[in-house]
C-alpha cells in the first residue's frame, strides 16, 4: 500500500489539495482550492470585499473632492 502526502490545504475549508488546477490568483499569492465549490465560495467572498473596499475608497476620495 502506498502512502500520499499531499503538501497543499485547500485555504477555504482546510482539506487536502489532491488535484491541481483550483487556484485563484491574489494580491497575497495563489490560494489552492481542494475543489471548483470552495474555489468559487472563496472567489465570491473576495471578489465582494475587493468591491466593497474599492467603492468605499472611491467615496473617500468624492467626500475629499468637495
């Protein structure tokens, strides 16, 4: 019986990465994904943040403007 050690956690649930290819690409490095449903979850978590940051420093810089 062979033994696999897998090196890689998927960063949204923690399981092991036993297939390559899930991976989204951030200001912090890539994250591994240990299947397309937590790669997606993760996208939607981050990509909402990275909006609702960019929307308040746009309102900032409006508030600063006037």
């Amino acid at each position: 019986m062979t033994t696999v050690e897998y090196k890689k956690n998927c960063v949204l649930c923690g399981q092991s990465v036993e297939i390559e290819g899930f991976t989204v690409d951030t200001e912090t490095g890539r994250q591994s994904f240990c299947c397309a449903g937590c790669q997606s979850i993760y996208q939607l978590i981050y990509m909402d943040n990275r909006a609702r940051n960019a929307n308040n420093e746009i309102k900032t810089a409006n508030k600063e403007d006037n």
